[in-house]
C-alpha cells in the first residue's frame, strides 16, 4: 500500500457526556492539527458509524465537516461493516489514496452506546449477527459468543483458566491506557471465579469475558508518500487485507475463525512477512474467547492449542508476540464504529514510540491490527511499520 497514518487523535472511552458531533468535531480537529494538516488540504473523508439504533441521528457523515469550514463540500461517506466499522473506514481510505483519488484522507470513527437504555442494547448489538439463526439468542451477542465458547470447550476441554488469563492480561494492560474505560487490575483469581461481581453472563462467558459498552471517538490522517514523508512521522500502512464470511454460523465451522485466517495469512504475504516479525498486535477481544480463537486464526498456535499462548505468557506485553498492550476492547472498551481507528492509532503510537511509557513495547517496529464484524464475518488485517 501507499498510504501512511501522519496524525491521530483519540478520546477516553467509556460513558461520555459529549454528543456525537461533538466528539466527532474534537478527534477531527485534534488529528488535522496533530498531522500538521489544514483542513483545506483534505481530499476526502470517512467517518466510521456503526449506529443500528444507538443514536437517533443515522445520517452523520457530515457530522465531520463541522471541525472546519474549509471541510464544507469535501466528499464524505459514512462506513459501516458491524463491529470492523472502524477499520473498514480506515482501509476504504487507504484505497482512495493507493487509486490516486486522493492525497490527504481524514478517518473519524465515533459511537455513543451508553445513553441506550440497557433493555436495547443487546439488541441493538445483535443485529451483527444473522437473525433468523440467532435473533432470539439470550443475552443478545453475549449470548452468541457464549455459544461459541461452550462448543470449544466441548471440543476442546475446558478453557476457563485461559480465558481468566486473557482477561487479567487485558485489565493489566489496560491500568497504563490513559484512554482505556476501565484501568483496574483485576487479577487471575478475580477473572477466574464466579461471584457476584463476575456472574456468568452467557454460557461459561463470565463478566470479565466481556467487553465493555462504551462511548468514544478516534481520528487518523492518512497521506500518499510523498506528502507522509514531508511529514514529522509517516506510519506506512504496510499491508491491508480484508476478508468477508458468511453471516450464518450454520455455514462455516464457527470454531476455526476462517475469515480471520485468510485474512492474516494475505496481509502477511503481502508485506512479506511472518507473524515471527511482528513486534506485537491489537486484535479484536469483543469477548475472551474470540482472542483465544484468534491465537490459532492468526497462527500463532495449532487449532485447539490457542490456551498455550496465553498460559505460557507468549502474549503477555513481555513475551515474544504481546497481543493487545493497551488493554484491548476488554479494558479499553468497544465503542463499535471508532474501535478499528482506535487500534490503528494506537498501534502507530507504538511503532512512532509515541505510546503511553507504561504501554510502550519496547523497539516496537511492526504492529499487527485485527478488527472483526460480528462473529468472524468482517475480518481486517492491517501491518503497520514506522517509515520516517
């Protein structure tokens, strides 16, 4: 690719009292101005919005041109591919700048969940998933995934100390994400065991296997080479892939992950590399056991073998391929249309050694993105690497 990220921009997540459009308005402001960029310069626009009946405003696209009035009458499109909605933005982006359509391309993703009452929620979130199979699951797409992680199980033993290490790991990552919702260090014991404060949500899925609703916003500003190497950082988008499955879970093996695999597997190739060269990767935890599935989807492990990466401390932020330094969707929160540009900024971050001195991996080079749409349908893949 020929697209580099040269500013970011990123809200806290969690429960915000700012509106959309003023969270839209303050991540694009801040990143134009973090890029060194004038709003005139910017060619075109993405806002990633996820929406399905969070927000009363469904049209927001042009929410984004109130950052500046030099935005007016630029082209923009709102992106939406469930819960990869961020990432989506951010690669359509990419290929307008790889086509030569544009020079300067600014990406906002942005949701606002906590407002909706409780009841609608779920809901709302299950319409990611194929609703005549799945419309009437209990505990919404908790439930799904709950699904999914009691046929591992049955497949493959019981996981419930591995997803309690994925979840301490993600916490205590979470404690140095200034940006994260929830920076607490829970710990194994607490992750591990039920109680009232960590009741089984769906199947063996616990609380603390859940990812948090949340409200936020991010902004990157991405440019050709040319301009990005004028610039005072230039994250080159190394390679992109993007893989789309079927909706239905009936259709595939739910357990193996394949759009995730394919989609690892031709990013990887595109940038002639191995997941060995990676420095570390943000992936998609929307739930405890989908970072266990992903560990295999990725390669990382054998199918069925994905426990030992996290009980033998592989993705621990000091292993040999740390997953999720910032805590993760599980710590950092999930505000659905700007988690993708989320990771993309905070993995840049880490290869500029721009990060959070607690969360900063050490000689970080190339960071590995995985955002997913629902379960395992919208599969993204980015590998980013510092150029200048």
């Amino acid at each position: 690719m020929s697209a580099s990220i040269i500013g970011w921009a990123h809200t806290s997540f969690g429960k915000k009292e700012e509106s959309i459009e003023e969270m839209v308005v303050a991540v694009a402001r801040e990143a134009l101005a973090h890029a060194r960029i004038d709003a005139a310069d910017v060619d075109e626009i993405y806002l990633g919005h996820y929406n399905a009946g969070f927000s009363p405003q469904d049209f927001t696209a042009s929410l984004v041109l109130q950052a500046d009035p030099a935005l007016r009458f630029k082209p923009t499109t709102r992106v939406e591919n469930a819960c990869a909605t961020g990432s989506a933005a951010v690669h359509q982006a990419a290929k307008s700048i790889a086509a030569k359509a544009a020079r300067v391309v600014l990406v906002v993703g942005v949701e606002q969940m906590t407002r909706t009452p409780g009841s609608e929620i779920g809901a709302n979130l299950l319409k990611a998933s194929y609703l005549p199979e799945d419309g009437q699951t209990p505990a919404g797409f908790a439930g799904v995934f709950g699904k999914i992680a009691g046929a591992y199980f049955q497949r493959h033993g019981d996981q419930s100390d591995a997803l309690a290490r994925i979840a301490a790991k993600n916490h205590r990552n979470g404690v140095e994400n200034p940006y994260a919702q929830m920076r607490k260090d829970f710990g194994f014991e607490f992750c591990r065991n039920e109680s009232e404060k960590n009741p089984y949500v769906a199947g063996p899925l616990k609380r603390t296997d859940c990812s948090l609703v949340s409200d936020g916003a991010a902004a990157l500003v991405l440019a050709d080479l040319d301009t990005a190497m004028a610039s005072d950082r230039a994250v080159l988008l190394r390679s992109l892939a993007h893989a789309q499955d079927f909706l239905p879970m009936s259709k595939r093996d739910i357990l193996a992950f394949e759009g995730c695999s394919v989609a690892w597997r031709q990013a990887l190739d595109k940038a002639r590399l191995t997941l060995d060269d990676l420095s570390f990767v943000e992936t998609h935890d929307c739930f405890t056991i989908a970072e266990l599935i992903e560990y295999e989807a990725m390669g990382l492990t054998k199918p069925g073998e994905g426990a030992r990466a996290i009980l033998e401390g592989w993705t621990e932020k000091t292993g040999k391929l740390p997953v999720n330094p910032s805590g993760g969707l599980k710590a950092k929160g999930h505000p659905i249309g700007a988690t993708g540009v989320s990771m993309h900024a905070l993995t840049a971050m880490q290869v500029c050694g721009e990060a959070p001195a607690g969360m900063q991996i050490k000689n970080a080079t190339l960071g590995g993105v995985f955002n997913m749409g629902g379960a395992a349908v919208a599969n993204y893949v980015s590998v980013l690497e510092r150029i200048r």
